[in-house]
C-alpha cells in the first residue's frame, strides 16, 4: 500500500516572520506532501527561497503589498492551476483563492489554499466578506464535478458551531460567528437530506475535523495574541480542510500541530494536518 498523501495547511501571518520563529523546522520534521499557505505576505521569490528547491511553489500574492497572499507548495508540479473566483471585476479576490490538480500515483486531487475575509459586522469590510463567500458556495458545486476527490483548505474565517468557539456566547454579534456566516456553512457541509442543516439545500461537503472529533468543543486553530487566550486554550477553530465525500471517505489521520508554550508559537494559527489513503 502506497504511502498517505499528506496535506498540511496553515495562516502563516507573514512567512518571513513564522520561518523565522520556526516554521521551517516544524515543516523538516513533518513529512508533507502538499502545504497551503495563507497570509504569504511576501514575494513569490522570497517564499520559494525560504521552502528550499525541493518544493514546486504556486503563489498568488494579494494586490497590496503586505497583505493576504495564497500559496501551495507540493514535492510535485502542479498539471493545472486556477485563481479566478468569477466575482464580479471591481471585487478584489487576489491571494485569497488558489487551486490547483496534482498526479499523486496516478490520481488526480484538487486543492485549494483558501483565506476568507475577516470582515467586520456592519461596515464595507463584512459586505466584501459576503460576496467572496457567495463566491465560494457558488464553487463548490463546479469544483466536486471537477473533480470528485478535491479539498478546500485554509483560514476560512468562520466558526461553524457553538462547539467551534471557547466563548461563543460573546461572539454572536462579532465577524466570525455571525448567524448568516454560519448558515453558508450549514449549506458547505449539509446534505439535501440532512436535518441537521436546513439553511438552504445542503452541498454535501465534509468538515474533515468534524470526522475525527465529532462533538467536542474544540480543538481550536486559532488563539489571539492577546492576553491569556492561548495558555487558557480561549481560542476559535477558523482553520479547516473542506473535503468532498469521496476524499474525506481516504483521510486517516488528522491533527492540529498546536504548540506546546506560547513562546514555541511562530503564528497565531495552528498547522491542520491530515492523511489521504488514496
């Protein structure tokens, strides 16, 4: 039996900085086939030279510099890759959406490194929010016939239940755990027949953490850099792999790398890590 694909993803909230507090020792000892990154914040040629040559690197920057940023970086060449979101013109979605197709032992597998906006209730920042995930579900469907074995990856932004987030209760009204964001999650990952989501015909795909940790509050992805969030585990799981059902039906292993002391941290996101027997 072949080895599992590992695909690894995470907010890196600037390369340059996590590679300088550790990410590339974390990435020597993890064994990854295939790493989507978000919040690049850098140039295509610094983000290459930091992973090193054995990495085939994909990278769709944001239009401003020192912002957003999507990478994936695979130990194979990509046969196709794709950024457009098909949102209208005047809506800038660079270094948010990255797909691309990888031959993995004469499989094909989509991936997407993903970085939705964090918006803001009430103002123009939540407006963007809402048309880049209207976009996404829009997607969805078109990716699955794509490809049947493909994965949604990233810092998506949202918490999905009451079980995604320490202190929930104070975050209804906030960006991230807003009902109508939730809802277009009920819509990702619920199916037509499915009772437990009924915010609209379900898409049928698979919260891959949910798989592996069904009911349980956490474990969480995300931490602020404020106060005792992190060493009291206060934190929001915002990091996920979409998966759809023939490939979340492969995953065998998932983890969240999360560090052991803050001072060990190099962001504020924890790698999601999962295995594929395809």
């Amino acid at each position: 039996m072949a080895r599992p694909l590992r695909i690894a993803s995470v907010n890196v909230n600037g390369v340059r900085a996590a590679f300088r507090k550790g990410m590339g020792e974390w990435l020597a000892g993890r064994d990854v086939d295939i790493l989507a990154l978000q919040e690049v914040r850098a140039e295509t040629d610094d983000l290459a030279a930091l992973l090193g040559d054995e990495w085939a690197v994909l990278h769709d920057p944001a239009t401003a510099k020192g912002r957003a940023g999507v990478a994936l970086a695979s130990r194979r060449t990509a046969t196709i890759h794709r950024v457009d979101l098909a949102i209208e013109e005047d809506h800038d979605t660079a270094g948010r959406w990255l797909e691309a197709d990888y031959d993995v032992d004469g499989h094909v597998v989509t991936v997407v490194s993903c970085y939705v906006n964090s918006g803001e209730a009430d103002t123009p920042k939540q407006d963007e929010k809402w048309r880049f995930l209207d976009a996404f579900e829009a997607r969805l469907p078109r990716l699955r016939e794509h490809n049947p074995l493909a994965v949604v990856v990233g810092d998506l932004n949202v918490g999905h239940r009451t079980l995604d987030i320490r202190n929930w209760r104070g975050n209804v009204k906030r960006a991230g755990f807003l009902p109508r964001e939730r809802a277009y999650f009920d819509r990702f990952v619920g199916a037509e027949d499915d009772p437990r989501y009924n915010d609209g015909a379900g898409l049928g795909w698979v919260d891959v953490h949910r798989r592996f940790h069904p009911d349980v509050e956490g474990p969480y992805t995300w931490w602020s850099q404020r106060g005792q969030a992190f060493d009291n585990d206060t934190g929001w799981r915002i990091d996920y792999q979409l998966a759809t059902p023939d490939l979340a039906a492969k995953a065998v292993r998932y983890e969240i790398d999360r560090a052991t002391a803050y001072d060990e941290r190099w962001s504020d996101h924890a790698p999601v890590v999962v295995d594929y027997q395809l």
